[in-house]
C-alpha cells in the first residue's frame, strides 16, 4: 500500500488507473518487469531494458548470487509531481543514510501506533537515519534511537528538506 501526497491510502487497480495492480492479481506482461515507482501520486511505468537487464546480470555474478527475479524498480517523482511540487511520501524503511525526513503518520493498528508515539514518534518531527544496515540507527528528538526494518516499515516519512 502506497500513500499519495494527499494523504489518502492509494492501492493501485488495473480498473482505476490503468496499470497493474500491485497485489499482483492482474496479468502483467513478462517482459516488462522493471517499474519506475512515483512515491507522490503512486504511478507505476514499466519497462524493459537491455542495458539494465545486462547491468542486473553483471552485479549478480560480481556478488556470486543467483538471482530468481532480477526485477529493478526505481522509487522517486515522475515529472507531473515534480511539476507540482507533491509531496513525495515513503515508508521509514526505503530511507537511506543522512536523509532527513518529517513524519508523516502510521501504518497498523493501535498497538503499533502507541509503541511508536512511545518511542518518541509523532507526526510532523523531524528525524535523521544514521544508519539503516542491521537495526536502522535513527536521530529522534536529539536522542538516538534503534529500530528494525519491521517496525520503520509501519512510518510514513517524507524528506525534510525545502522544496518538497
């Protein structure tokens, strides 16, 4: 499930805004199974290409992995979002080292929801990842604060930074 700049929860269907739906409970074409993923407006573009394919196939062997799926998909704005300046929202767990992000909300239910505003969680704080290998390791309040992918995976964030 994937979050437009609006707020409203967005689950992608074929009826609703020609694409796949990302349950995956709608045929997509083999070929194109690479995806462009717009983390503002959740606009999913397919494509297919030599070049990343050939790219996927070279990183595999470098690392001595067999891959079962050598699927790429790459998270950002499309250009009707940059153009709009909507905001582009993302789980805690998609974050990289250094970002700087604003909470947004919660996903899950109450439980989930009390532990994190436990911890220091609350919408519209500002937060840094330090680092996300192992436990992400997060600045929350001036304090630093460790937490597995699971649990960063039930906060919405967007980046801090001016201009969006």
């Amino acid at each position: 499930m994937w979050f437009c700049g609006k707020g409203k929860k967005n689950r992608c269907n074929v009826n609703e805004c020609d694409r796949p739906a990302m349950s995956g409970d709608s045929p997509v074409d083999d070929c194109l199974r690479d995806h462009l993923f717009c983390a503002g407006c959740g606009r999913i573009v397919q494509f297919s290409s030599q070049k990343v394919a050939e790219l996927a196939e070279k990183i595999a062997a470098e690392h001595d992995f067999e891959p079962f799926s050598p699927e790429i998909t790459i998270v950002g704005l499309c250009r009707d979002c940059k153009k709009s300046g909507n905001r582009c929202w993302m789980l805690l767990s998609m974050a990289q080292d250094g970002q700087r992000l604003r909470v947004e909300g919660f996903t899950g239910g109450c439980e989930v929801r009390h532990r994190l505003t436990a911890m220091g969680f609350c919408a519209g704080d500002e937060i840094e990842v330090v680092n996300r290998s192992g436990p992400m390791i997060l600045n929350v309040k001036g304090g630093r604060l460790a937490m597995g992918l699971g649990l960063a995976h039930k906060i919405i964030v967007s980046r801090a930074d001016k201009g969006h």
